[in-house]
C-alpha cells in the first residue's frame, strides 16, 4: 500500500490517521504540495488526474478522494466493523451523511486556512462566514448528541465520520476561526484526541493544552 502524501494535508492526515487505528502497513510517499505544487506536475496528473491529493494505491487499486479512501480501507481492513458500521444500514447511512459534511468543512474551513498558511488568493471572508455556518450544524448535532448519552458524530463509538470531520475543525485556528464560541465541538476534538493510537500533526497540538 502507498500513500501519496502531503505532512500539512489535513486530509492526508484523515488517511494517516485510519492506516495507525487500523494498524496497517502503508508507504508514505511525500508529495511536494506547497511551494513546489509537484501535485500539478505531468508524473503526479498520471497517478491522479485532477491534480490532488491525498492517493491510495494498493493492489492494482489506484483512488482518490479522502472520504472515498477511508471508505475503502475502513471496508478492506477493519474485520471488526469499528470505523465503518457496515452490518447497520441505518448508522451506515448516517455515517455516510456525515463524511459528505466533511467535504464541507474542506471548502470552507481548509480554505480559510490555506489563505492565511499558504497565502491562497482566495475570498477568505466568505470561507470564514462559511465555516461559522458549518461548525454551527456541527455544534448543534454534537450537543444533542451529548444529552442523549453519546460522544460520537454517529453511533455508540467513533467511526470514519469523525476522523473525516477532525482535522479540518481542528485546524480551523489556523484559518483565522475561532472555536470558542462551540464549547460540543472543542469537547469532541478533545475526546478524539485521547484514543488509543493518536498521533498529532503541525497545528493540532493546541487541543490537547
């Protein structure tokens, strides 16, 4: 298995993340995103031909798109069915509901942040507002979650759902937002931070203070 891979990428950081709870061997293979945009160049457009990242390749298999990654693994090597409630067609559904609203989080949290980090020209205004909108819903599902006795996005445990929706809302800092006014969510991202088997990346590592 090989992972085409970006360390400030938070979703190659979905990926690395599955691959360590999974405990599954995997190449990383570093992809010179920013400054020298080596996921444009010719030899990259050949593995992935919409120019991002993260890439999986393994066993003749070659996908793109990170909740589309997490889906796979999650379905290949977790025997157990803990990330990725297959046998519950319910809890798959909203699983699935909620690794879409992680695409939303992209747009505009992950926006936000590569205009202030990797200086982006981009309306940076409206993918702030946007974020607001979105860590909005998010809070809101959270804190009903909590008065109904659960900690998670969905289900009784965490699933590929809330590795999908982590990064992005934790890196939501580095785009110029501000978490506080979202007391659910800084719980929840605390709470994800202290399963067996996490490991940080560049700019997470304020949560866990």
């Amino acid at each position: 298995m090989k992972l085409y891979d970006y360390v400030l990428s938070g979703n190659c950081y979905k990926i690395r993340l599955l691959v360590r709870f999974l405990e599954i061997e995997c190449e990383i293979v570093a992809v010179d995103f920013y400054p020298g945009r080596e996921h444009k160049s010719a030899a990259f457009l050949g593995i992935n031909p919409l120019g991002q990242i993260p890439v999986l390749e393994d066993d003749g298999l070659v996908i793109r798109d990170a909740q589309a990654i997490l889906l796979y693994l999650a379905n290949k090597y977790d025997g157990h069915g803990r990330w990725w409630p297959s046998g519950d067609p319910r809890l798959v559904g909203e699983v699935t509901m909620w690794l879409v609203f992680a695409d939303r989080i992209t747009a505009t949290s992950s926006a936000a942040r590569m205009h202030d980090v990797l200086g982006y020209d981009l309306d940076v205004g409206a993918a702030r507002a946007g974020a607001r909108s979105v860590f909005r819903v998010l809070e809101d599902h959270l804190t009903d979650r909590e008065f109904g006795g659960h900690e998670w996005i969905a289900g009784p445990a965490p699933t590929i759902a809330d590795i999908a929706c982590f990064p992005y809302t934790a890196l939501a800092h580095d785009g110029g937002i501000d978490l506080s006014p979202w007391p659910a969510i800084r719980r929840w991202l605390r709470r994800f931070t202290n399963l067996p088997g996490f490991f940080t990346m560049p700019g997470i590592d304020h949560i866990r203070r």
